[in-house]
C-alpha cells in the first residue's frame, strides 16, 4: 500500500497545526475556552473546504472528502494545541503578543 498525499493535503495538515496558534493571535486570555473552539472549529472547517477545493481530483469536488478533512483539520489543531502549544507556552505567548503594557 502506498500513500500518495498532494502538496494541497500536506499544506492542510500542516495549517492544522498552525491554527491554535492564529487562534491565540485573535484572542485573549480571558476569551472563553468554547468561544476558542468555535473559532479554531470555523477555521478548520475553512481549512478542509479549501484543501479539497485546492486538491487535485479526477472526479470533482466532494463535499464528504472536505467534510472528513475538516474533522481531521479540527482534530489535530485540538491534539496540537494540548500536546505541542499549551505546553512549551506558545498559547500563551501568542496571546501576550498584541498586549501593550500600561
């Protein structure tokens, strides 16, 4: 079996990885950790819909195949936010990032 991955999916997975920190970008500390969700939900969805869009497909353009790809976009920005962000304190770095001191 082998596994042959567009350079449009591998973009993807790697923009997934990014988005908890975009979603650090566009928030504060205080923001509410289900309005998080939403947002990192929403750009995940906008993620897989434009890696399929993006993505080379003989058959066209699949709705399912965009949907399966953003729950895997959503899925490992959520794994890369706890297990790789939070962590090492790029969550909270980002966040820092647009505070000015008074």
């Amino acid at each position: 079996m082998t596994v042959n991955l567009d350079a449009a999916y591998w973009l993807g997975l790697v923009t997934s990885v990014v988005l908890p920190v975009l979603v650090g970008l566009v928030t504060t500390r205080v923001t509410n950790a289900g309005w998080k969700a939403v947002i990192l939900l929403f750009l995940s969805t906008a993620n897989g819909f434009v890696v399929e869009y993006a993505g080379p497909h003989p058959s066209g353009y699949s709705v399912g195949t965009a949907a399966v790809l953003a729950l895997v976009s959503f899925g490992t920005g959520v794994l890369a936010h706890f297990g790789f962000w939070k962590p090492v304190g790029v969550a909270r770095r980002a966040q820092d990032s647009f505070v000015k001191a008074a």
